[in-house]
C-alpha cells in the first residue's frame, strides 16, 4: 500500500480540517452508496481514479462510500448551517473519513465535484497518474473537513486565438484547473490573428479567419516573422462536447468573441463588416493593437448577433464576453457612415460609439437571459448592465464596483500568466512586461484594500490569463501556467493565507502535478 497523503498538502486549503490517526482504505471491495442526484459525482470519481487504480467503485445500498445531496429544509444548503459557516452554498462539501467509511455531503451537485477532488488530493500521488498502477489497496487519511469558496468566480483564461490549441489538449487543461477548484475556464476563442468559433451563417470565419501566413517573432513592433502558416478552428460538436466534459468536473466555459476591436481576422472573411467595406485585409501576423474595428452600421449589428446566438446555442453559461478592451476609435472619427450614427444617436462625438456598440449588443445578451461581461480599461466605461474584469489597475475593481457591477478581478501584475516567473535570463520566451512570479500570485487579493462591505460583495472573485502570442506549445502553457495557478486557486478559495503556509503545502503537491505529467516550473 502506497503511503498516504500528509495532511498539509491540500491545495487550495480547506475552511476547515481536522485530520486524526488512522485511515480508509479504497480496494476492490469498496462500493458506493449514492444517494438521489449524485450520480454525476459517483461516475467522476470512477473516471478520475479508473487509469491508475483500476477498481471497479460499484453501487451498492451498503457501500462504504456514500455520496449525498442534503438541501432540504434544515440541510447543509441552509444559511447558518454547518458550523455558523452561512451554509455550504453552491461549491461547499462535507467530507468525514473514518476506517470503516466515508461520507460526502454537499448541499449541491457541485459541491459533491468539489470534494471529489478532495479525495483525489488526500490518495497517493499516483493514484492521480494516467498510467494503471500495481496498487490494489489505496489509503484515504481519516479527517473531518468542511469547505467553503470565499469567492464564487476563480477562474483561468486561454487565449486560443493567437495560438490554437486542439480540443483534446483543451480537455486535459480542464482536468487540471478542476483539480485545483476553478470554476470557470474562460476561453478567447477569436482576436486580430484567428478566428476559432464555428457560425454556420458565417462559414468564412473558419475559412478564412482561422488561417493566418505567418506570425510575429518577438515583441509587437518587431519586424521578424516566421514565415510558418498558423490555422485551426473548433467544429461545433468539439465545442458542445467541451462544455459537457467540463461541466461533468464542475468547470463552467465562458467563451470570448471580440468586439468592436480585435476583429482583423472577421474584417479580413468579411469587409463589408469594417469601417472600409471596399477595402481588403489579412488575417493579421503582427502582436499588438490593430486599428481596424468593426463598423457601426446595422449590417454589423446583425452580424454580431447571430454570432453571439451560435455562441448562446453551443456555451449555456450564463455568462458571455464580448472582450471590448484596446478598441481605437480613429476609423469612427474619419467614417462619415459613424459620424452620422454618433450624430443619429446624439452621443457626443464617434469615440462615445464603443459604450454605445456594447450597449447595444450587450442588450442583446440581456434579453436572452445571459449576462454580458467585458474588459475594462478603467472600470467606469462599460455600460451597467456589463459584469466587469478590470485588469489595468487594482483602484479600477473599486471604482466598478462602486458603480454597481459585478467585478472580477484581474490585475495584470498579479494575474497574468504569460509574463515571466522570474528574471532569470533562462526563463522561455514570454510576455514582456513585469515579472509575475508566485509569491505575487499569492499575494493578491482580488478585494480592493478600501472596499466597504457593500462594493466588497460585488466582487465575484478573481482569473488567471494567459495570452499565447508567444505560446505555442502545451508544455509552454503548462510551464507558465503551474504552479502560479495553485496560487491563485489557493486565494480565490481560502482567502489569504500564510505564505509559509502555502509553500508547504505547494511542495507536497508538486508531486501530483508530476504525476498528472504536468510540465510545470520548478
């Protein structure tokens, strides 16, 4: 039998733990007692240990393992339940470990997912390996946990535009960031140089947008290239097939497509959409901000709802982005056609068309049940229906949700992924820009210092990026992505804890990303 995991390695690290002598142990004749609506965590935990263990984890009304939904009246759902603890919500779980038993309570199907991956954190590290392992006995240390997110919305964001990704490799991204409790994957499925989202009434995107001839080498403004075509797109059945894979891990897909800006890619399938229909573009090969934009005119606003309706129909979160950071107004100041929408709409010259533009799509979302959410460049500019991710500046978390948005938070400087972890010259190609290494990553509350209890509340939590204009590999997303996402997942659960406290258990848990294969930094 392998040795068990210590106690102070879990990642992130739970409300509550009280870990006491002995343990249960998980073998052949180990059968599941799955209460009513948790099947769904019953056949996660047989995927997830099925590789390396190999047991079979039946049902059975006398299982050792039970698994159990308690939301009625006076169950763990309800606010003041478990331990003052305002109740375990949505992600909450109760797990106790004795010799002869295990129980997993949660007062909803996530939270269930949540502890699932507990256990798998709490087994020997090779108990998380894709390869069968010869262990027929496997050691679940006995404890008494009760967890609770401080924040709903930890989330990690993979840009798959600049560089495309396939779905299986997008597939493994998700088992990972499930491991660590994050919640949302955020996927930039379209920019400047590629578009990845299937519209069946604009075949072109994929056509043409996906495939672009070359791609920049090193910073924007640098005139190297590699002369290497760069292409893929997604089908629809990759996609739905994603967002079921993840949702069966408690992972909500939210999916980006640009707009006003970041849309060389749809400008060069369709010109008619730009500010300079007669006008013929390519996909872009460059890094940075370009400055064609979509139009204004009512063919664009067609165009982007049918698009965010395909997006609608394949993503249920009930989030949607719409990107609309770094978009320049010059084509709107020298297009007579915007000219006459700004005038039309009495706004005060063509720059006030980007709140308008989202304003209008964003409508869009709303009256279709989902929830618009968009880049903010300083935290007042989005119209006030939009959930806000501020990235520029921390002060811009406050000053949205100070105006009444739901933020989340993600600070450049503390959140993303593709800049160096060091300074160290050996350090693969990344970002330039300042360094983010983990101590930082660890640091950051996603909280602004002078939040009152009010605009607190607003702030749905926190997000890694990791933008690929020089990623192309998923070695490289792995090397930059861990161990700083365990940070950031360690904060947006737990909150803040001890540093030393945290490269403790980091230490230990290095062990199951290397069993998992992750190619993680050191």
């Amino acid at each position: 039998m392998p040795a068990q995991a210590s106690a102070p390695t879990l990642i992130p690290r739970p409300t509550e733990a009280a870990f006491r002598p002995g343990h249960f142990t998980l073998d052949a004749d180990t059968a599941l007692r799955i209460g009513e609506g948790a099947e769904p965590a019953a056949d996660l935990l047989r995927t997830l240990l099925a590789p390396a263990t190999g047991l079979p984890l039946p049902p059975s009304p006398d299982g050792q393992f039970t698994l159990a939904l308690d939301s009625g009246p006076g169950g763990l759902g309800d606010p003041g339940d478990v331990g003052g603890l305002g109740g375990l919500g949505e992600e909450g779980y109760v797990l106790t470990v004795e010799p002869h038993a295990v129980l997993l309570r949660a007062a909803h199907p996530t939270g269930l997912l949540r502890g699932i991956q507990t256990v798998r954190q709490l087994l020997p590290p090779a108990a998380l390996s894709a390869d069968p392992q010869r262990v027929t006995r496997w050691p679940l240390p006995c404890v008494d946990i009760t967890d609770v997110p401080r924040h709903p919305w930890r989330g990690a964001m993979l840009d798959v535009a600049r560089h495309f990704q396939p779905v299986s490799y997008l597939r493994r991204y998700v088992d990972v960031l499930a491991l660590h409790k994050i919640s949302v994957f955020h996927l930039h499925l379209t920019d400047d140089q590629g578009w990845r989202m299937p519209v069946a009434a604009y075949p072109k995107l994929t056509e043409i947008g996906s495939r672009r001839a070359e791609s920049q080498k090193g910073p924007a403004g640098s005139g190297a290239y590699d002369g290497i075509p760069h292409g893929g797109a997604y089908t629809r059945a990759e996609l739905t097939g994603l967002v079921r894979y993840a949702a069966a891990r408690g992972v909500t897909v939210v999916p980006e497509t640009e707009m006003p800006g970041h849309v060389r890619a749809a400008l060069a399938a369709y010109p008619a959409l730009g500010n300079h229909p007669e006008r013929t573009l390519d996909v872009w090969t460059r890094w940075g901000v370009c400055d064609t934009v979509l139009g204004v005119h009512d063919e664009v606003l067609d165009f982007c709802r049918t698009v965010l309706d395909e997006v609608m129909d394949v993503f249920p979160s009930p989030y949607i982005h719409l990107g609309g950071e770094e978009c320049p107004t010059a084509e709107w100041t020298h297009s007579a056609t915007a000219r006459e929408r700004a005038a039309t709409e009495g706004l005060s010259s063509p720059a006030a068309l980007h709140g308008w533009f989202l304003g209008k799509i964003g409508d869009h979302l709303v009256r279709n049940g989902r929830r618009p959410v968009g880049w903010a460049e300083t935290g007042a500019e989005l119209p006030p229906e939009f959930t806000v991710m501020t990235w520029r500046d921390p002060s811009h978390t406050l000053t949205a949700a100070r105006r009444g948005h739901p933020v989340i938070d993600a600070y450049h400087r503390a959140t993303y992924l593709d800049y160096a972890q060091s300074d160290d010259p050996n350090e693969p190609p990344a970002q330039p820009g300042s360094v983010v290494d983990l101590r930082g990553v660890h640091a950051h509350d996603p909280v602004p210092e002078d939040a009152d209890a009010e605009a607190a509340g607003r702030v749905l939590g926190t997000q890694a990026q990791l933008w690929t204009e020089f990623v192309t590999t998923p070695a490289h997303i792995e090397y930059l992505t861990y161990p700083r996402l365990c940070a950031l997942a360690d904060r947006g659960w737990s909150g803040a804890t001890d540093w030393t406290d945290f490269r403790s258990r980091l230490d230990g848990h290095t062990a199951r990303l290397d069993a998992l294969g992750v190619h993680h930094h050191p």
